[in-house]
C-alpha cells in the first residue's frame, strides 16, 4: 500500500488542478519559501480529515480555499484527491485502488467521497486507522511539529506511540463504553429513585384500586339493571305501539273505506244530475207533445162539430126544399143578412188571426226563455254538484288543518314543557359545572404553590443527598488521609529507634522535625475528621427535616391531585351532561320552531281556506221558480194559442159557412128563380153534401178517438218523466243527506288518524330517545339491548367469595320490581363508596406493569453495567499489551536510532509511572556524547531537532506505516547530522513511502522522484516533477 497520486484544485495556492503522481521510495518535494511547498502537507492532512484549522496554517476552515489575487479571482471550492495503491489488500476494502477526495465550500458545507461516493469521515478514519494510520496523523510531520514533540508532556509522547500501534480504535471503544457506562449509571440512579417512589406510590393507590374494582363491579350491576330496564321500556312500547298501529290501520281502512262511499255518492249525485239534464229535454219534448196533441184534439172535435152541424143542417134543408120552395126574394134576404153576418166573421177572423199571431209570438218568445232557463237550471245543477263535491273537500281540508292545528298546538304544548324543563335542567348542570370549574380553579391556584413547595423541597433534598454525600466522601478521604498520617506517623517512630541506636545527631534531629510535622499533620486531620462529622451530623439531621417535609409536601401533592382527578371527573360528567342537556334542548327548540312554524303555515292555510270557502257560498238549490212561471206561462199561452186557433178555426169555418150558405142562398134564390127542374138536382147535392159532412164528421170522430189515445200516452209519458224526475230529486237529496254523514264521519276519522299520526310521532320520539339513551350513555346498539337484555332473557347474579372476588351465580328469571330493586340497591352501594376514583385500577395495573418493567430494567442495566465493565477491563488489558509492546519496541529502537544519530550518546525512553502502564506518560532522556545532561531543554536546536526525529524514527521502525510525510525536519541539522539522518530514511525506504519537503540538496539526492514548486506571477502555485531514475538513466 502506497501513495499514488494526489489532485489539488482551488486548495491555497493551487488554484488550478495539479497532479502529483508520488513513487514507492522517496518524493522529494522543493521550491523557493513561499512557493506552496507546505501546502502539499497541508493538503494531505486536509483530505485525510485534520479538523483544525491551525494545524493547517490557518484562521479558519474557508481559508485553505483560494482566495484570489490581483489577477486571479478567488474560488467557491477547495477540492483534494489522493489514490492510494491497494494491490496488497491492506485497507479492508475491495479495491485495488481507493481515492479519498473532500471538498469545501466557502459557505461552509463540506463533503467526503470514497472513489466518489459520498461517505463519513469516521468512515474514512477507520478504514485508515487499521493501516497505522493514526486519526492525529504522526505519520505526516509538518512544520513547528518536531518542537511540539520535544514540548510534549510524558502524556501526549504516550500518544504518539498509542496512535502508531493502533491503541486509539481500542481507547475510543472504552471512552465509548465509559460514556454508556456513565449514561447507564443516570438512568440506573434515576431507575432507583422512580422504584422507591412506584412504591411509595403503590399502596394508597392499591387501596383506590380496591374501591375502584368493586365500584366498577357495583357500576356493571348499575348498567345491566338500566340495561334490563330500558330494554323492558323499549319492548313495551313498540309492543303497545304495535298494537296502536294495528288500531290506527283499522281506523285508515275505515276512513278509506267512507271515501270510497262519499266518493260513490259524489259520482252518483253527479251521474244523476247528468241522466236530469239529459232527460230534461225528453220531459220538455213530451210536454209539448202533450200540448200539440191537446191543441189537435180540441181542433178535430171543433171540425167534428161543425160537419156534424153541416150535415144536420144540409139534411134539413134538403127536407126542407123537399116539402116547399122557398121564395126567391126570401133567400136573397137571408142571403144580404148572411153576408152581412160574414163581414162581421171576416172582421173577427182578422182580429182573431192578429190575436193568434200576438199569442204564437209570445208563445215562441216564452219557449225561448224556457229553453234558456232550462239550460241554466241544468248549468246550474251541474255547478251545485261541482260545488257541492269542492264543498266537501274544502270542508275536509279545513276539518284535517283544524285537527292538525289542535295537534301541532298539543305538541307545542309539550315541547314547550319539555323545553322549560330542559332549560331548567341545563340551568343546574352549568351552574353544577360553574361551581365545580371555581373548585378546579382554586385547586389550580393552589397547585402551582405545592408544585413550588414541592420542587424546591425535592431541589432542597438532593441538594442535602449531595451535601451528605460530599461530606461523606470527604470523610472518608479524611479518614484515609489520617490513616496514611497514622502509618507515616509509626514508621517515623519505628525509624526514630533505629536511628537513635545509630547514634547519628544530625539524622536524629532531622527525623525529630519530621516526626513533629507528621504528629502536627495527624492532630490536623483528626481535627477535619471531627469537624466533618459534627458537619456530617447537622447536615443528616437536615437531611431528615427536609425529608420529612418532602413527605408531607408529597403527600399533599398526591391529595391534590387526587382532588383535582375527582373534580376531573365530575367536570367531565357536568359537562358531558351540559352537553347532552344542550343538545337536547337544541333538538327541542328546533322541534318547537318547526311546530310553530308548522302552526303558522296551517293556520295561514286554514284561514285561507275558510275565506276561500265563505267566497264560494253561494245557494246550493237552483231557483226554480222562475223555470216554473215560465212553464205555466208556456202552458197558458199554448192553451190561448190552441183556443185562439180554435176560435180562428171555428170563425173561419162559420164564416165559410155562412158564406157558402149565402152563397147557397143567392145561389138558391138565382136557382130558384131558374128553374123548377133544377130543384130535384140540387136535392142530391145537398144530400151527397150532408153524406160528405156526416163523413167528415165520423172521420173527425174516428180521428179525435185516436188523437186521445195519443194524448192519454203524452199525458202517461209526460207524468213518467216527471215522476222519474221527482224521484231523481229524491234520490239526489237522500245521496246529500248520505254525503253530509259520511264527511262528518270522514271528518271524524280524518281527526283521529291524525291525532293517531301525532300519538305514533311521539311514541317513536320516545323509543328514539330510549335507543339514543341506549347508544350514547350505555353505549350498547338497539340489537344487542334487545337481543342480550330483553324481559324474555335471565339474569345473571354474581356474589362475593372468601377472596373478595365476584364470581358468577344461578341465573333467575328477569322480573322489573326485583330489577329495580337491584338498581337502587347497587346505587346506594355506590353512593356508600364514597368518591370513586375511576382511573384507579388502570392507574395501579399501569403502576403495577411501570414496576416491574422498570426492575426488569433495572436487571438488565445492572447487567449491562457489569458487561460495560468487563468490556473496560478487557479494553484496558488489551491496551495495557499492545501499548507494553509498543513501548518496548520503541524504547529499543529509540536507543538504536539515538546511538546512530548521537554515535557515543546515550538515549532511551523511560515511563513516569512504570507501575500502572494504562495511564504513564513517556518520558525521553537523551544525553549527547561529551554532555551530561539529559533534560531535552538544555540541547541545542539541532540536537532537539534530531532528538525529535530519532523518536519518531523509532515509532515508525517499531510500527511502521504505509508512507510518512515531513516538512523540512532537516533543516536545522548540519551535513553530518544530515548524513546520518539520510542514512535512517534510506533504511525506511525499504519498507515505507516517504514523501519528505527539503531545501536540502543531499536530501534532494537520496529521492526517487523529484517536484518543483514554484509560484507564478499571477499567485499561483504549479509543480514541474522529475523522475531521478530516469536523469540517471539518461545521464
């Protein structure tokens, strides 16, 4: 293993990257002062990890980064790299080859690679430290380094034969298991003291936890009684509400059921109203047949009549002119006077006709008026019956807002009830809780004064613990002391005699005067002894005031704490109850407004339904009796108009008739006048006119039977109608009566059911706040309570045996007194505990658990401890060999150097406490030939320089390293001292690399490879190398 390169860029004065490629042999390193030749050094024991920044020729840390010139600007980083050749496997690493690099910044963040992978630098110190590689570096001598050697004390020369033979790895390991040794001692002392106070602790706590357990037995018997209980409650209720809601279905399918018949009887009243105002024209249709067939008969009895006339007087004048002739000038007058007779018809006839048309006028007028108050009596019956059914429902409507109204301000009722009690409630609770955060608040007031009380008292005792034990180890070095005084005292007694036999004066005198100071020196300790134990007297009496106090303020502190756990819990059962009280309350007021609000919006629905009702009254019968009137009068002006064409009828047939008999007459009278054989013609054809009369009369006969008839089925057809009109009418009204009961009674169930609805709402409000109850304060779901604690389930019993344990008895039947009983029973029982804390028996089982983890700790560290110190034992045994071996050998090739660098001189190295080889220091005697002296401050500089450099020659021969490094170690030795020296580095060549920094030219001469350094203008350091070999070589 050997130096094989090394990169600097941006380190002091290599602001550029060099390389320095380094041999087995010797480096040598040259170049005027000033150059940088030291900053090679510096730069190895840089990137080997040197932390100080002195020891680098520096300030601090930032300044081995290039700072810059006047032609050059300062750098960000310092970087350094050095290979190390590892073909024979002395760093335990597998490579070949191993390059440290670190890197500095100038904002103070630096980093370590190991063949660029970032590492520690104790990672890098212990892959080094097994190669004698030291992490103080011996192997790397830089300036003012070999006077720090020869200032050294015995101490730091014992580290330096340490660090060589690889004891430091061996000190850091015990320095380590000091520390755990110390930690662990901390914790041991406090693992002790927590002990003796879980214990102190333990006893009354067991007594709370003893309280607690049967409290927590007689609470399981509170919760299963409420348990019971409430599941009791709760199968009750639904099962009543069960059977409510069987009833309240029957009522619904009844209410149903009167909808269904109100319903139907709408549909019937409007059919029948639909079937009156369909036949209403078949009834005003058969009416007016009625009437025709009244005005045809009586028009064919009036033809009937008049043939009949006709033929009676045509048979009579046939008779007539059968017997006489009737003088001309007679007939010509009757015939004037008929004719006459006919004007006056004629004049009626016209008057008739105009009475005729007047009546057919005011006839066609009134029919109209009759057809138009017949369609508004059917409209009319039609919108009765519409309004008739909207009625019912608005009545309804305004009936279910009015039992809702009453309900809703049922509800209201209770509400408000349940909220007063409620606030009345949360009142108590908060000032419960009030009072109870006054008692905290005084507690708290009061804990931080025993807390004080209590941490000074604790302050106070081991500050006397620390007293004592002072006292007492000072006693007991007194004590020793008086004992070495003692045995001083004796010896100088025993040499006193033996002295005095030798009858020497001036030793006599002399061990006389020792005698006397070591008699004075023994008084004067048993003084100190007796004055430390009146001091260690007071200060235990002290000890024990203060410990007492401590107790008392202990005590105190548990008793407030205690307290203030109780008030904890009392706080938290106020406030959980001020909270669920709240919450209650919220939910009722919530409640409350919606119903008010409810409320508000029936009452504003049900005024206005009343309005809306009130507007829409009108008469539920139609006037018919304008309908009637207008009736007689159709009837009337029928029966004027019939008489009225009768009467024309009649004039115009007697008219035509005495027209035709004037006629007749003046045709009688011309005739008669004619010829007498005109006479017996004119007979037939009053006969064959009388034949056709009777005729016209029989067949006027024959056609009034049948007009008759057909007015005997008008009239039969006409009473039919309104007989099933009247019966319609019947039937209407007896439909509204039935109506009128079935939406009262709808009414009626419609009230129930909702008062039915309201009744189930607070039954399943009630069965909600048993489950809620369930749930939130017992913690138990609504399936479980029923399932585990129904009435249908036994009920375990539990009684106490000769331990004090419950254990579990028969199951008994589960019965609600014996339950309730239970509960109050338990609750006394509870009552009579007194205060509870419920923490207890977690606390004590925790205690209980913290104790015996804490002496299995405290078995362990005290293992530990004595693992810890077998570790220091064995590290100290192994440092007392390796450092034994250590120094002998180089104790042998100290004396060996020395001869060879000192000829004629003697030098060797001595222990300063041969006795206890862990802890001597070094010490060096060197005496050069022809001098006496052995104290190195007595040498010149030189042979200090050379003595410093035999020692460390003499711990690289004993140990030897991979390579050393030395900074012009030779600088103050002169040719044949140089010689001599030369000659020693020639023999470390032969199993180490050296890489030496001279200004000395036979230095220069004895080295393999060969760098300048040189500094340029610009302030930069560069390095020109040379390999000797190859000068030789050419040469």
């Amino acid at each position: 293993m050997y130096l094989k390169s090394m990169n600097l860029k941006g380190f002091k004065s290599f602001a550029s990257s060099t390389t320095l490629n380094f041999e087995q042999g010797i480096t040598c390193v040259v170049g005027p002062n000033g150059s940088g030749k030291s900053n090679v050094v510096d730069a190895l024991s840089w990137v080997m990890g040197e932390q100080g920044a002195k020891s680098l020729r520096g300030g601090k840390m930032e300044d081995v980064i290039f700072a810059g010139t006047s032609g050059r600007a300062p750098l960000g980083r310092a970087e350094v790299s050095v290979t190390i050749d590892n073909a024979d496997g002395v760093l335990p690493i597998d490579f070949s080859e191993v390059t440290i690099t670190r890197v500095l910044f100038r904002n103070g963040s630096s980093e370590y690679l190991l063949n660029g992978e970032t590492t520690r630098l104790l990672d890098i110190q212990e892959l080094l430290s097994d190669s004698g590689i030291g992490r103080e570096m011996h192997v790397i001598v830089g300036q003012g380094q070999l006077d720090a050697i020869l200032l050294a004390n015995p101490e730091e020369r014992r580290a330096f034969i340490e660090e060589a033979a690889g004891v430091l790895k061996h000190r850091k390991r015990k320095e380590k298991a000091i520390r755990k040794l110390d930690s662990m001692q901390t914790n041991l002392a406090r693992i002790q003291d927590l002990t003796v106070e879980l214990r102190r602790q333990l006893r009354p706590l067991g007594k709370q936890a003893e309280v607690a357990r049967k409290a927590s037995v007689i609470q399981s018997d509170v919760r299963d009684s409420k348990l019971r209980l409430l599941a009791d409650d709760l199968t009750r209720m639904r099962s009543e509400m069960e059977v409510e809601v069987a009833d309240e279905n029957v009522l619904r399918e009844r209410k149903e059921q009167v909808e269904r018949e109100l319903n139907s009887a709408r549909s019937r009243e409007v059919e029948l109203d639909a079937i009156a105002a369909s036949e209403n024209p078949q009834l005003i249709a058969a009416q007016e047949n009625f009437y025709r067939l009244t005005a045809q008969r009586e028009q064919i009895r009036g033809v009937q009549n008049l043939s009949s006339e006709r033929a009676r007087f045509l048979a009579e004048e046939a008779e007539d002119a059968k017997a006489i002739g009737r003088d001309p000038k007679a007939l010509e007058d009757e015939a004037l006077v008929l004719r006459q007779e006919e004007s006056t018809l004629a004049s009626q006839v016209k008057t008739s006709q105009e009475q005729l048309q007047v009546d057919s006028n005011s006839l066609k007028a009134i029919e109209e008026q009759l057809a138009l108050e017949e369609n508004r009596v059917s409209a009319s019956l039609r919108a009765i019956a519409d309004q008739r059914e909207g009625t019912a429902r608005q009545e309804g409507h305004i009936n279910g807002l009015r039992s809702r109204i009453d309900a809703t301000t049922g509800e209201i009722t209770r509400l408000t009830t349940a909220k007063d009690s409620a606030e009345g409630r949360l009142r108590g609770y908060r000032e419960s809780f009030a009072l109870i955060e006054t008692q905290i608040s005084s507690l708290t007031a009061t804990e931080p004064g025993l807390d004080n009380q209590f941490n000074k008292l604790k302050g106070d005792l081991k500050s006397a613990e620390a007293e004592l034990k002072v006292l007492t180890d000072k006693l007991q070095s007194t004590e020793k002391l008086r004992a070495g005084s003692l045995g001083r005292l004796t010896a100088f007694t025993e040499i006193t005699e033996l002295v005095a036999a030798s009858q020497n004066a001036n030793l006599i005198e002399k061990i006389s005067v020792l005698t006397s100071n070591c008699e004075a020196e023994v008084a004067k300790v048993s003084a100190d002894c007796d004055r430390i134990k009146f001091e260690l007297t007071t200060s235990q009496s002290g000890f024990d005031a203060v410990s007492r106090e401590y107790e008392i303020a202990l005590s105190k502190l548990n008793d407030s704490d205690a307290a203030m756990t109780g008030l904890a819990e009392q706080l938290a059962v106020a406030g959980q109850n001020v909270k669920n009280t709240g919450e209650e309350l919220d939910r009722l007021i919530s409640a409350l407004d919606a119903a008010n609000e409810q409320r508000t919006f029936d009452e504003r629905d049900l005024a206005a339904a009343i309005a809306q009702f009130e507007s829409h009254q009108t008469p539920l019968e139609p006037d018919l009796t304008h309908l009637e009137d207008l009736r007689s009068q159709v009837s009337s002006a029928r029966s004027k108009e019939v008489e009225a064409r009768l009467s024309l009828r009649t004039i115009e047939e007697r008219r035509d008739a005495i027209a035709q008999r004037a006629i007749a007459l003046e045709n009688q009278a011309s005739a008669e006048r004619d010829a007498a054989s005109k006479s017996i013609s004119r007979r037939e054809n009053r006969a064959q006119a009388a034949i056709t009369a009777q005729e016209i009369a029989d067949t006027a006969y024959e056609a009034l039977i049948q007009i008759e008839s057909s007015i005997s089925k008008a009239g039969a057809e006409r009473e039919r109608l309104e007989k099933s009109r009247s019966d319609r009418e019947g039937e209407i009204l007896s439909l509204r009566t039935v109506g009128r009961e079935l939406a009262i009674e709808l009414e009626r169930l419609t009230s129930s059911v909702h008062k039915d609805e309201i009744a189930r709402a607070e039954q399943r409000l009630r069965i909600e706040q048993l489950e809620s109850k369930a749930v939130e304060e017992l913690g138990v779901d609504v399936s479980t309570l029923l399932t585990e604690y129904g009435p249908s389930n036994d009920v375990p019993t539990f009684y106490e045996n000769e331990q004090g344990e419950f254990v579990p008895g028969d199951l008994i039947p589960y019965r609600r007194d014996q339950q309730e009983k239970r509960l109050a029973q338990a609750e006394r029982s509870l009552t009579l505990l007194g205060k509870i804390n419920p923490l207890a028996l977690e606390e004590y089982s925790s205690l209980e658990e913290r104790l015996r983890y804490l002496a299995e700790q405290l078995e362990d560290l005290k293992k530990t401890k004595k693992d810890l110190l077998d570790i220091i034992k064995e590290v100290d045994d192994r440092v007392q060999q390796i450092f034994t071996q250590a120094y002998e050998d180089t104790a042998r090739e100290f004396e060996l150097v020395f001869a060879r660098l000192f000829p004629g001189g003697d030098g060797k190295l001595i222990l300063t406490n041969p006795s206890d080889m862990l802890t001597s220091g070094v010490d060096v005697e060197a005496r050069p030939p022809g001098k006496r002296v052995k104290r190195l401050s007595l040498l010149s500089g030189g042979e200090r320089s050379l003595v410093a450099v035999a020692l460390l020659i003499a711990i690289f021969k004993a140990r030897p390293s991979p390579f050393y490094v030395m900074d012009e170690v030779e600088a103050a030795l002169d040719d044949t001292n140089l010689g001599r020296l030369l000659g020693v580095f020639e023999e470390l060549r032969e199993k180490s690399q050296l890489i030496i920094i001279t200004h000395q030219k036979r230095t220069m001469e004895i080295a393999d490879a060969l760098y300048g350094v040189t500094m340029r203008g610009d302030g930069v350091s560069e390095v020109i190398s040379q390999r000797i070999r190859e000068v030789d070589a050419v040469s």
